[in-house]
C-alpha cells in the first residue's frame, strides 16, 4: 500500500491531468490480496490504480529472494 501510496501522490505533483498508475507484483499470491475483496483491494480499484503480476526468471527471483533475506535480518 505504501508504493500505492507513491504512486497516487506522483499523479498529483507531476501529472495534474492523470496517469496510468501500475502496482506491479511477482507473485500471483501477493497480487490476491490486492484484487479481492479487502479494504486495500478496494482502495486500489477506487483510486484507479492497476494490480498486475510480472513473471521473471527464476534466477531473478531467487536473487530477490535472497535480497529480501538479507533485508530483513
């Protein structure tokens, strides 16, 4: 929600008329939350704010994987 967040307050500072605004995920999983029927879920759709999964490599994946472990330590 926070990079929702960034994306909604970019629209308006620096595109006044509108943006096409993207939340873009790696995992079908983590986009669920975001397109069903929760609060966030509803906020995005109010907001105009597009959920859509990315597929990467799987070696891109594991190093993220392995980045987001070393972030949370």
């Amino acid at each position: 929600m926070t990079d929702a967040i960034k994306l909604l307050l970019v629209e308006r500072v620096l595109f006044p008329g509108g943006a096409r605004k993207i939340l873009a995920l790696t995992d079908e999983g983590a986009a669920a939350h975001f397109r069903g029927r929760s609060w966030m879920a509803e906020a995005l759709r109010e907001f105009g704010v597009e959920v859509m999964v990315v597929e990467l490599p799987e070696d891109t994946r594991d190093r993220i994987r392995q980045a987001q472990r070393r972030q949370f330590r």
